[in-house]
C-alpha cells in the first residue's frame, strides 16, 4: 500500500463504500493518468457542486 498523501489544513477524509470491481478499475485509471483517486474524486466533486456535472447526465450514461 502506497503512503497516503499529506493532507492540507481543512482537508477531512471521508469513507464510500463501491462494489470493488468499480473501485479496481477507477484506482487503475486514475494511476494511468498519473492521479490519485483522492484527486479524480475532490475535481469531480468540484465540477458537480458547481453545477457542471448534474445527476441526470451520469444516470443518462449508466444506459
């Protein structure tokens, strides 16, 4: 297991629970790209607390 990234003053951990085949691929995707998943997961969070990413669209794509 690789170290955990310092975490910035503010910063909280938070726990979700995923099949673990999803988080298997996510965790390999995100190396791919050279992210952490910690770093995928606070853009995507960013982007749909804005209003960028809506709820409708990521159902839409489950299809």
């Amino acid at each position: 297991m690789s170290p955990r990234p310092k975490k910035d003053e503010g910063t909280v951990e938070m726990r979700v629970f995923v099949p673990g085949d999803l988080r298997n691929q996510f965790k390999g995707k995100c190396a791919t790209q050279g992210k952490t998943m910690s770093e995928i997961i606070t853009a995507f969070m960013h982007k749909y607390v804005s209003g960028q990413i809506n709820l409708t669209e990521l159902e839409e794509g489950e299809k």
